[in-house]
C-alpha cells in the first residue's frame, strides 16, 4: 500500500488540529490548498486506484498516463485559478438488477473525479473534526465492530416518529453539532 506523502499528511493534520481546536473558525484558505498540484496528484492517486469505468469523454487512466500525468494536473489547475473550470456531464449507463428491472448509473469523468477527490481530501479534515462522539456515520478512521459495539437504544434519544412520517430526521443530533459553512466559492465549485 502506498501512503500519501509526508508533506499532505502534515497539511491535513494542520487542518484537523485548526476546525479540531477553533469549532467557529471560518476556513477562507481552502481554495488555495485544493488547488495545489501535491493535493491533485493525490486526488488521481486515489481515483486511478479505485478504477472504474471512463466518463462521457471517453478518457482512460491509461490515455491520461500516456499524455502525461504532469500536464493533466497542471491543466486542471489552472482552469480551477481561472475560475474556467466546468465539470463535465456523467455519462449514464443502465446497469441490472435481480428482479428485472435497471438502475441508474452516473460515471463522471477521470477530470472531474480528480477535482471532486481534491475537494473531498481537503473537507474531509475540516468536517472530521466536526462529529460528536455519538456520530456514528462512515469516517475512514473508525471501524465498524467499535460502532457497532458502542450503539445502545437508550443511549440515543432521537424526536418520536410522527404517525405518516416515512422516516424520522436522525440529523437534528449531528447538525447541532456542526457549526461549519463553507465560502461562497466553495460552495459554487461542489454544487456544479
């Protein structure tokens, strides 16, 4: 297995340690670290590992490597400075299910999973620092038996399920607990 590079692991850790002490603090600065080349070449690290099938430009790992892993990156950075940076659309393939009929899936490009790794590596340490010690949700340090283990009925008292109610808001708990909002920015990039 290879480990991300000392240097990122350092800038994480920071990040962690900043939201981790200061749960008001405002991360104005994001920007600049998702755009950073180490950052993106972690983000591709990470997406070629996980594989997976080309986007709607029909662009492989293999195509990327052969052009030059160097120049993608740096071209993806510079339309993310520019602020020219537009995701591209998911290709949409229609996979089967067991009882007959088909399920949707969006496959975005190799692009645009480097730009959504980066965002994702750099708020993942911000928002980790968030959880309260009952958010039991999917974090990359805790296992599941330890969850599992720690969960009691009683120990969580979440609003009573109103009669029509398809299911009762479990993110009251978690929502108080996470003061954060993102830069206007930000936000703009994610929701493209």
């Amino acid at each position: 297995m290879i480990k991300t590079p000392v240097n990122l692991q350092e800038l994480r850790r920071r990040i962690y340690r900043k939201a981790k002490s200061e749960k008001e603090h405002r991360f104005w600065g994001i920007f600049v670290h998702v755009t950073k080349i180490e950052v993106l070449a972690e983000a591709y690290r990470q997406a070629k590992r996980n594989g997976g099938a080309p986007g709607i430009d029909g662009k492989t790992f293999e195509d990327v490597d052969s052009a030059g892993v160097a120049a993608f990156l740096q071209s993806i950075r510079d339309d993310l400075i520019a602020g020219t940076y537009k995701p591209r659309a998911n290709r949409f393939v229609e996979i089967p299910k067991g009882n007959g009929k088909t399920r949707t899936l969006q496959i975005p490009c190799i692009r645009d999973r480097v730009v959504q790794g980066a965002l994702k590596w750099v708020l993942e340490a911000i928002f980790e620092a968030d959880f309260c010690p009952n958010s039991y949700g999917v974090t990359s340090h805790i296992k599941f038996f330890p969850v599992v283990s720690g969960l009691s009925p009683r120990k969580y008292d979440f609003p009573p399920r109103i009669k029509g109610d398809a299911a009762p808001d479990r993110r009251t708990k978690d929502a108080a607990c996470s003061p954060r909002t993102l830069p206007a920015p930000l936000l703009s990039a994610i929701k493209r």
